[in-house]
C-alpha cells in the first residue's frame, strides 16, 4: 500500500462550501485524468480516517490539486479539511478509479461529482480535443457551481446547467428527468459518464437505458 506525506502549499476558495487544495506531488506520482486517491489528515486523531478525493490537477503540473466540498454541520474529513492551512500535511494513497475519458459522449454531474470531470476536461482542453462533448450539471442553486467560469470558457454552450432550488435566467430550472433528458440529448449512442450521489447515478444509468443507451457505453464510478 502506497503511503505518502505531504504538505499543503496553498487553499483557494472556490464557492462557498468548496476549496482547491494545492499540495507537493511525490516523484512519479501518475494517475488518469478522473481517477482518485484516498486521502487522510496527517494529525493523530485524522490520520485512519480516508477519504477518495479526485485528482483536479494534470499530470504535467508540478503539484497536486483536490477540489472538495465541505460539510461543515457535523465533525467528519471534509470539516476538518476546511480548516487546514498551508504547511499542514496530507497522507496520499494508492491511485484508483473507473472514471477515464473513452470518447466523446455526454457527463452528467451531481454537485461535488463534477470533480472527476475536472481534469478530463482539462486535459482534453490542452490537447485540443474538446470537441462536441457536453456537461449537463445540477446543483441545487447557482452558488453551488463548481467552477462555472472555467467550464463556460472550455465548452461554450455545451455546459448545460440545471438548478433543483433556484429559478435564474440562463440556468435551467428542476431535476434531471428522462424529459429533460431528451430534450437535451440527441444520440443515445454516445459515451456517457454519470458522477454524483448514489442515488442520482442510479437513477441516471436507468433512465439512460430507457431512452436507448447501452450498458457498455455508461461509465461510472463502481
């Protein structure tokens, strides 16, 4: 089991309740863009307690970053997280995950389940190669968008947001039904990758068969 201790070199706010941890990258530290590792607080009492966070960063980056939500109404990780500052230390795990870029398709994001879309769009950014895909995004109010202003640059009108507690101009208002679906989706031949709680995904990978998508063609966290 891989162990490495790291420290924080910098925490940004992102929204209200989400921060970008910046922290050192051990030598030869590799992982796919949408893959995760299991993070814990180097302090005595935190230290067994882990977590997966997905990696935000890219691998030509000189340093790690995580982008995690806070939970700040009960004494757990993420609350502890919240209060860290620069010069603490991390303990990082082994790499894993199932969620990895296979095609161009369609990513359906609940809330903090963006994050492992973070670095696929990234990078396919970098490389040029961002194409037609699209994100369709829920979040319950428009202060909740992770990082709107950096998907609305990488994909123009392919970002796709829709908010379950707040009517807004320019946002889509309610859940994300097989409706809704339709209406947003023209070819349910494509990839699809679907990240957020359990019980959105679920719902999602049953919709999407409904309206005609393949088993083999859904990628989700297992």
């Amino acid at each position: 089991m891989e162990e490495h201790i790291v420290k924080i070199l910098e925490i940004q706010p992102v929204t209200h309740d989400v921060k970008h941890y910046k922290v050192e990258k051990p030598n030869g530290y590799k992982f796919v863009p949408g893959q995760a590792t299991e993070v814990s607080i180097n302090q005595p009492r935190w230290k067994e307690e882990r977590r997966p966070f997905t990696f935000t960063s890219l691998n030509d980056w000189d340093h790690l970053e995580f982008t995690i939500k806070s939970y700040r109404d009960h004494d757990g990780v993420t609350n502890q997280l919240d209060q860290l500052k620069a010069g603490d230390e991390l303990i990082l795990h082994d790499v894993w995950g199932a969620i990895h870029y296979k095609g161009e398709g369609i990513f359906i994001a609940g809330g903090a389940g963006v994050t492992p879309f973070i670095a696929i769009f990234r990078q396919l950014q970098q490389d040029g190669k961002i194409g037609n895909n699209k994100l369709i995004f829920s979040n319950k109010t428009k202060q909740d968008i992770i990082m709107e202003d950096e998907f609305r640059k990488m994909l123009g009108k392919n970002f796709i947001n829709t908010l379950s507690q707040e009517q807004a101009n320019g946002y889509d208002y309610g859940q994300i039904t097989d409706k809704y679906l339709k209406e947003k989706i023209a070819d349910f031949k494509k990839q699809f990758y679907i990240c957020g709680p359990d019980p959105m995904v679920q719902s999602m990978q049953e919709m999407l068969k409904q309206l005609g998508a393949v088993e083999s063609v859904i990628t989700v966290e297992v």
